[in-house]
C-alpha cells in the first residue's frame, strides 16, 4: 500500500502544523488544564453522578493525552507509508518520551509520568491503525477502479482482439 503523492504531501504539511501545535502544549511552562480544571471537575461529578465512577480527572486527562496523540501516529503513517507503519510506533513512543523528560528536567510546574508515555503511545497506536485503514481504502479504490477500466476496455475490444488480449498475444 503506498502513500499517493499528493496525500503524502498534504499529510508532511499537516505533520508540520502539528508538531508545533504539540510543541506549544508540551512546553506551555504551566499545566495546560489549569485554566479549565473547573469545568472538568463539575463534568467528572456529573459522569459520575450517573454511576459512571470510571469517569475520573485522571481518566480525562489520559483520554485527552490518547486524542493528542492520535494525529501523530496518522500523519506519520501517511507520510512513512504503510510497510513502515511500525515507524510511527517508534517515532511516536520516541516524542513522547522526549516530551515527558523535557517536561521532568525543564518545567517544574509540569509533571512527567510514565502514564502519560503510556496515554500518548496509545494514541500513536490508533493513529497509525487509523492511517493503515484509509491507505488500505484507498488502495482498494485504486483496485476496483483499475478493474472497471479494463473491463470497459475489453467490452469496446472486436472478439478476436479480446480472446488476443486474454490469452497474452
């Protein structure tokens, strides 16, 4: 399954615009949370008002850091290609790790884990599924539409030239 130029292109751009996105909120200097914790903790009472205990801040904020993720380990696919899929594995367990020691050793209001490491690889993981399905897709398309050309081609074709064309002459 490859990559279609122009997908690949448009994916190395968005890879581009992420990655400074991702930046900022890794080494935003205060916990990026903070100005919402609030608003969180009054979503996490109302899930959990409704028996719904899994519902917990640290449960959001894993889901949060899986969604972060997520346009990593797609993009990265998309521009890898799908017989280096694992690359985008690697690559995104790679970020992450970085992340979460620039986060220990650089930004004492921010809390590196190991959790986090785990959350974020995840996301890469389901990212780059994500990117096998549509490469996948997309190459089935490319499949059924190959067919149909030459289906229409050997319908236009006189008898004896379609019996030439099958057998190889």
């Amino acid at each position: 399954m490859r990559t279609p130029p122009r997908l690949r292109g448009i994916a190395a751009l968005l890879a581009f615009a992420y990655a400074m996105l991702l930046a900022l909120i890794a080494f935003w200097p205060t916990p990026v949370d903070r100005p919402i914790e609030g608003t969180i903790r009054r979503v996490v009472e109302r899930f959990q008002a409704h028996n719904l205990e899994f519902v917990t801040y640290s449960f959001i904020e894993s889901m949060a850091n899986v969604a972060l993720f997520l346009p990593a380990g797609f993009l990265l696919v998309l521009i890898l290609g799908a017989r280096r899929w694992w690359l985008s594995i690697v690559i995104g367990v790679a970020i992450s790790t970085a992340i979460e020691l620039g986060q220990h050793y650089f930004l004492s209001a921010r809390f590196a884990t190991m959790n986090d490491v785990l959350a974020n690889t995840a996301g890469a993981i389901a990212g780059t599924a994500l990117g096998l399905l549509l490469l996948a897709a997309l190459q089935l398309r490319d499949v059924r539409r190959h067919r149909e050309a030459i289906n229409a081609m050997s319908i236009r074709l006189p008898r004896s030239n379609r019996e030439r064309a099958a057998s190889g002459r």
